[in-house]
C-alpha cells in the first residue's frame, strides 16, 4: 500500500492536502480508503480526491474502495452510484489475478 499526500485547490475549494492510499496490484491501481465511519458527505469527497489523482497523474483507476465499520444505509447508495466497492474489513477485500 502506498500512501499519496499532495496538495490542491479544486477539491476542496481551497488549497488543502489531498492523502489517499493506493494499492497496486498485477497492474491494477486500486484508490482506497479506511476508516471506522464513513458519511454521504465523505464519499462524494472521495470521489472528487479520486477524480482528482486520476486527472493530475493521467491514470484511471481500476477499482475505487472503502472500508469502514460504520456506513449508514442512504451512504451504501451513493457508495453504489459512484461506483465505491464498500468493505466493512478488509480481510473481506478478495483480489483476482
């Protein structure tokens, strides 16, 4: 797992860090995200760092996910449209060769 600190302004509005953890795998480029809640507001955020990485590197992701204990029910529906595979550990995580 890689983790990725940088720093923009489109975001988040302002100039602010930017961190997200990458796993790269038989070619694939996981962007993930850990911890123990997780909000609808925090998954549109997620979406826009995602976005963000993919356009300042130039590389699209394969696979966008969260692991969390805690993510309300309205937040797993969002997580679905915006395409965020949803964990509630990560010893459920399965990856394909």
């Amino acid at each position: 797992m890689i983790n990725v600190t940088e720093h923009d302004d489109e975001v988040f509005g302002r100039l602010d860090q930017i961190e997200l953890d990458l796993l790269i795998k038989n070619g694939l480029l996981i962007i993930g995200e850990i911890q123990s809640s997780m909000s609808k507001s925090y998954l549109y955020t997620f979406d826009k760092k995602v976005q963000f990485y993919q356009r300042r590197h130039q590389q699209e992701s394969n696979c966008k996910m969260v692991i969390s204990l805690m993510l309300d029910f309205k937040a797993q529906e969002i997580a679905k449209n915006l395409g965020i595979e949803v964990y509630s550990s990560a010893r459920d995580v399965e990856f394909s060769s």
